[in-house]
C-alpha cells in the first residue's frame, strides 16, 4: 500500500465547501434546505463581463497565456490599485493567478522555510493555517475577542512575534467576522511589522464590501516602507460576483512576485485565457454592479443581525464588510434535543441541518468553537426563514 506524504497529515476539506455539498446533497433528494454556507454572492456575474468573455472565444483568446498573466489584465490590476489605493507597481511586481486561494498558496510557497512562524489573527479563514502548514511554516494563532471586534490589537500582535517570526496575516473586511481595520489601526501594526522585520500579507478580497460608509484602507499605503514589506492580495471573485472564474492576484515586491511565478509555472501554468480578459472588463468597466449588490447586502446584513440577536441565547456584532456574520451560539452548549447533546459548534451545525434543514457553518475550523458563520449572500425572504427556524430549533434546547 503506498503511504501518503506526512505534509497530509491534519489535512480536511474546507469545511465550508463540505457544508455547502451536504446540503446541496440533502436539496437534491429534495429536502427543504437553506444554506447560509456559501462564501459567494447570489447574484449573476454582470452581464458586461460575460460578454467579454464571449468576445474573447470569438476572436480566439483560447491559447496558453504569459503564466502570470496578460499585460492587458496586469495594466488593470496596476489602474485599479492607483484609482482605489493610491499604490504603484509596475507589470513585474503583478501576478495573476487561478483564484485567490491559489495566490495565497503561491506566497506561502515562494517565503517559508521549515519553523518559519506566520502569525495569523483567529478567527481566521479556515485556509490559511492550512496553506502556511503545506508551505513548510507553522501557524502562530493570536486570539481576538467578539468585545474588541474580532481584531487584532497591536498588543496582542507584539505578543505573538517570535524570533521565528516571518509573517503576519491581515484579512480586512474579514472572512468569517467581516471585522475591517481602520487606517489607524493598521498603521499600529506596520509599524509592529516592519520594526521586528516581518512580511505583511494583506488579504483585501472583501475591499470593496464594506457598509456603513465605512472606508477601507491598504496596508499598503501607509508609507513606501511599508509598501515594501508587503504583499497584497485580492481578486474578482467576491466584488464581481466571479467565483467560478478564478481569477486571484498578489502585488508585491518583484523578487516575491517572480518566485510566485515560478513556482506556477511549474504547477498549473497560466490562469485560464478567458477569465483573465473576462476580468480586464471587471476592472477596467463599469462599476454600477457593485454599488447595487452593496447596498443589497447592506440590507440583508441589518436583517440577519437584528434576526439572530432576538433569538435567546444568540449574539452577534454587526459586521463592518464582507457578506458574513459570526453568530455566538455557544450558550446552548450543553443543552439537548433528545438524546442529542449539542458539546460544541460542530454539534450546533449538524443539529440545525438535521432538525431545522439549515445550512451554517461551524467556527471551530475559524478559530473559535463558540461561533458559527452565516453569510447573508442569499435571498432576503431565506434570510427571514432561516432565521426563524434557527430560533425554532435552538428554543428546542433544553
């Protein structure tokens, strides 16, 4: 029998993507479920983008592109950083990737070393402690708390700082909590960054989703220095309603960004050609689409919160961005339905699939098992009945 590689060890499936398959499974068999599971926005990718796309079959945009992308895409990239953020980088500080997740993976590849500690801010992605530990590095987790924000205080972030140190990982808006960092609060951590020699890694997927008319900021336009230490990381996926396009990108020091390059170069090659000029009208477009689908967004979160906070024995803050909320549920730990026993988030999550044919997501793999995560990228009208039926089920409790 051959024995598989000891970098597997510990590895799962995202676990966002196993609910999000469980309960488009149990719907398929033509149960009554409602997903709060998917990471993604319900609505369609703007129909402009589409027929870009189509343009590019057409005209024959079919063939093997630069691996880290076309210049057309590059130069969008680098229009889109100097409008939004007031950031400079020239083609080689740019690479285009299969998504996201894959520039994260790419980054965590090209920079650790065996025992190169990256500090990440818990609750947290589900991903990145994962990707870090198949890069060779170790996660370093620093707690926050829902009374601070979900974010990390720049006391909180010197405490974690090792001599093994390489990194630290900002995800603003966030992914689970959609906390987001004030400009204030980022310079304090720059700040911590730089003075002990540490590469910022900067996730702004959410940038764009962010409510309230609260203004979301780069790490990366603090200062030139700063700039210089980090690698920012972003895509089409979430402000374009894009997921299945795949289509991430990093900006970043050029001796990074050409590791990246070849690390995919010798790993999946280039993002696919259609997608890529799909994206060059995302960015370089009209923007109206997302302004819509923000203030959409913007209701539904009111909605969900006001929602789950009247249900008893569940809390939750008001998100800044992202389309997510972290919901404490871990009041009715220990209680039952039945001989069911609910010891923790997991518990939870299965208990609501299974009794109240409600898809959430449980936050043990984000950090924290008091907390399960629902995103608010569904239909008002689920939004409402999922609600009232996780209040069902969790009254249920006894």
């Amino acid at each position: 029998m051959i024995k598989l590689s000891g970098r597997l060890n510990g590895l799962e499936e995202s676990v966002t993507l196993a609910i999000t398959a469980k309960a488009r499974s149990l719907k398929a068999e033509g149960k009554d479920i409602i997903g709060f599971g998917a990471g993604e926005p319900d609505f369609d990718t703007p129909s402009n983008i589409k027929e870009a796309a189509i343009k590019a079959i057409n005209t024959g945009q079919t063939k093997y592109t630069p691996v880290g992308g076309i210049n057309e895409l590059k130069d969008a990239i680098i229009n889109k950083f100097k409008k939004d953020n007031n950031l400079a980088y020239s083609r080689d500080e740019i690479i285009v990737s299969c998504g996201g997740k894959h520039s994260i993976f790419n980054l965590f590849q090209a920079i650790l070393n065996p025992g190169d500690e990256v500090i990440i801010p818990a609750p947290y992605w589900v991903s990145y402690p994962v990707i870090v530990a198949l890069g060779g590095g170790t996660p370093k987790i620093v707690r926050t708390s829902e009374s601070e924000g979900f974010k990390m205080s720049v006391e909180a972030f010197k405490a974690g700082i090792s001599p093994e140190a390489k990194a630290v990982v900002i995800n603003s808006p966030s992914n689970p909590t959609g906390a987001a960092y004030t400009t204030d609060e980022l310079r304090a951590i720059a700040e911590a960054a730089l003075k002990n020699d540490l590469l910022i890694v900067s996730d702004e997927i959410y940038e764009k989703l962010a409510y309230d008319g609260f203004k979301t900021a780069s790490i990366a336009s603090i200062s030139d220095e700063v700039k210089r230490s980090t690698v920012v990381l972003n895509g089409v996926s979430k402000a374009y309603s894009m997921t299945g396009w795949r289509i991430g990108y990093a900006a970043g020091p050029k001796e990074i960004i050409k590791a990246m390059t070849n690390i995919q170069s010798q790993s999946t090659s280039n993002p696919t050609s259609i997608s890529q000029w799909a994206a060059v009208e995302a960015l370089n477009g009209s923007q109206e689409s997302i302004s819509k689908m923000l203030k959409e967004f913007e209701k539904r979160r009111n909605a969900i919160v006001e929602g789950l906070n009247a249900i008893k024995n569940v809390s939750c803050i008001r998100p800044q961005g992202a389309f997510y909320v972290f919901a404490n549920v871990s009041k009715s730990y220990g209680k039952k339905f039945k001989d069911r026993v609910i010891k923790g988030s997991v518990d939870m999550a299965n208990y609501l699939l299974d009794e109240a044919g409600v898809a959430v997501v449980p936050g043990a793999p984000f950090g924290d098992d008091s907390f399960v995560r629902l995103s608010y990228a569904i239909s008002m009208e689920n939004i409402i009945e999922g609600v009232r039926r996780i209040g069902k089920a969790i009254g249920e409790l006894k």
